[in-house]
C-alpha cells in the first residue's frame, strides 16, 4: 500500500498516525511552511485524506481532484460539505458508536454539575470561602422531580436518555422523526418539547437545518426553572439569545460544552452565576479517542484493499 498517498492536513493521535505512515505515504500539510505550495506539488498524488478537524469543501478537493474518501474523526461532520463531496464522488466517512457511551457521561456530568452548581461549590472550597465564609449556599435547582428533554434522540441522545432514567428523571424527545425503539413521549415541535419539558438536553448535529433552532422563543417556552445543556454542536442555540434569556430571568441556568465559535466563549457567558462550561471535551477521554482514530485508519484501509467503507456517512450509504 505504500503507493498510496493520503493527505493529513492536522496533526492527529499518535495511533493514527503511526498507523498511516505504516500503510500509506503521508503528506502533512500543516508541516509545510507554504501548504498551498505543497499542494500543487503532490496534490494529483493524493487519493485519501485523514481528517482530525476543518472544513472540506469544493475549494480544498480542486486542490486534490484524484481524491476518493475523506476520512474524519468524530460522529459531527458539519464541517465537510457532503453535497461538494459527492459531487467530485468522493467517500465521507465518520466514526460513530465508539464515542456515544462517553458523550452520554459527559453529558450527564455537565447536567449535575449545571443544575448543582458543583463547579461552583469547588471554586469556593479552592478559594478559601468553606474556611472564611462557611458553606456553599444551598443550590435552588435540583435534579429531583425534572423533566429531560432531549433534541435529537439518535445514539447518544438515546444513552444520555437510558442514564436519566436511571437519575429518577422522567423523559421525552423530539427530532425529525419519532424513534420506533423507545417508548419515550415525542413532540413534534422544538417548542412543544421546551413548553413540556425543565431540562433541554441539545444533541441534535449542527448544519443549516438545526443552526439557531434553539432561539428566544424556545428558550421562553422553556421557563424560568428552565435549563438548557448542549452536549451537540453550539450553532444549535442562538447563543444572543441564550445570554438575553440568561440574564433576564427567562430561563434559569445552561450547561455547555460546545460554543457558536469555538475556542472564543462569550465573556457575558463567563460572567454569568448559574452557566457551566466545558472545553468541548464530550468525546475526550484518550480511550475513546483512540478508538475513534482506529475507525478513521480502518475507513481508510477498508476502502483502499476492498473499495468499501466501514462506516460511512448516512448521505453516503
Ligand atoms: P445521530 O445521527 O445518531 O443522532 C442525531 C439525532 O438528531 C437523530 O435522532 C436525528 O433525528 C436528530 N436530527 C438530525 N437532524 C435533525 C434536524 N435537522 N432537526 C431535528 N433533529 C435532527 O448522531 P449521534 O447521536 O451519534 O451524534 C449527535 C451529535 O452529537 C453529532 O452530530 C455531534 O454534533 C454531537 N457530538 C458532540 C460531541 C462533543 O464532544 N460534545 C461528541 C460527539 C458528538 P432522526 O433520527 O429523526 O433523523
């Protein structure tokens, strides 16, 4: 296989890329001083490319037009314009499954940790205030007697789903379409969920169809006990509205691991008292990473000794 060139335009894990240098010619772009130059240089070569992060598009596959497969590590694609892609008959594939236990912990996590304050409480033992100003104050948020409403039962909503349950946390859900293997409520509407619901449970992918679909008048339909977490894609809640409805009152704390723009996180989010936020680190324990970067090497030798992927993107299959 050494004939064939992949492109690898990040740095990735290192089961990755050890993987790939054994079986393939690697070009890493993100070495070069001028990557671009080096794309005219090899890019009719390249025939794969092993994606950590960023954006594919028609602009980057003109500059590969030999391409077959793009190979990206993670479930989210939003950033691979699959319609480009298919258009030049190029394979996408994603690594789904292998991190939906762990996104489903995260996400029970970061909703403890939200609706009890448990960042908070840590900061105020760390900066002294247990000795000087005795207890944390009493959380007025509990977890007892909620209601979750997930937005987008697929794999991991349904894990986070099966976790709550097991919390006491009554549930219901709503997506596209009603999931056939649950027996969960579904409500055809974002804002029937929000008005049904206490605890939005955002997991749905980003894209144009779901960007903003959590906006001022779902977060109102939510209510003043309302908590929002977003365990998904941070283009899914209209993060102006999230900080007005914060701030006003509307809705009572949020939970976050994904922002509109990421690394930048607002500063009025910051200064917020009831918001947890989290570095995006859903999928981010070293075990299920590298078990996701062993999909994005299996993707890439699957196509190239058999012309199969193993697991494509749906649009693909
Ligand atoms: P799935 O495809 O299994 O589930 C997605 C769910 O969202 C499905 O139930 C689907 O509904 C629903 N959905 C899709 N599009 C829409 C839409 N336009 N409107 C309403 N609902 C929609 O994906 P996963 O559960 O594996 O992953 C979900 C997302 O989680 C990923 O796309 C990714 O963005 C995010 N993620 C975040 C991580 C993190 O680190 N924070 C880590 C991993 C994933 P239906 O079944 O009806 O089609």
């Amino acid at each position: 296989m050494t004939a064939i060139d992949i492109l690898l335009p990040r740095p990735t894990l290192p089961i990755v890329e050890e993987q790939l240098d054994a079986a393939f010619t690697v070009h890493r772009s993100y070495k070069a001083e001028d990557p671009d130059a080096m794309l005219r240089e090899v890019g009719n070569k390249i025939r794969g490319v092993a994606m950590a992060f960023g954006a594919v598009d028609a602009q980057l596959l003109a500059k590969i037009p030999n391409v077959e497969i793009v190979s990206s590590l993670g479930v989210g694609y939003d950033h691979i314009n699959i319609p480009d892609c298919k258009a030049a008959n190029v394979m996408v594939t994603h690594t789904p499954d292998v991190l939906s236990d762990e996104v489903a912990d995260t996400a029970i996590g970061l909703m403890i940790m939200t609706i009890r304050e448990l960042g908070q409480a840590e900061q105020w033992l760390r900066q002294g205030n247990w000795l000087a100003k005795g207890p944390y104050p009493l959380t007025q948020a509990t977890l007892r007697g909620r209601t979750l409403g997930v937005f987008g039962l697929g794999r991991i909503g349904k894990e986070i789903a099966k976790r709550a349950e097991a919390f006491g946390m009554s549930i219901r859900y709503h997506g596209r379409n009603p999931q056939k293997d649950v027996a969960y409520p579904y409500d055809d509407s974002l804002e029937g969920l929000a008005e049904a619901c206490d605890t939005l449970m955002v997991v749905a992918p980003g894209g144009a169809a779901t960007e903003h679909a959590v906006n001022a008048k779902v977060l109102e339909k939510l209510g003043p006990d309302g908590i929002v977490l977003n365990i998904g894609r941070g283009s899914v809640i209209d993060e102006t509205a999230l900080i007005e409805a914060l701030e006003n009152g509307t809705i009572y704390g949020a939970g976050l691991d994904v922002f509109e723009q990421e690394p930048q996180v607002p500063e009025a989010l910051l200064r917020l008292p009831r918001v947890t936020v989290l570095p995006h680190v859903g999928s981010a324990s070293q075990a299920t990473r590298n078990a996701m970067g062993q999909l994005v090497v299996d993707n890439l030798t699957s196509w190239f000794k058999s012309g199969r992927a193993v697991t494509p993107v749906p649009e693909m299959t």
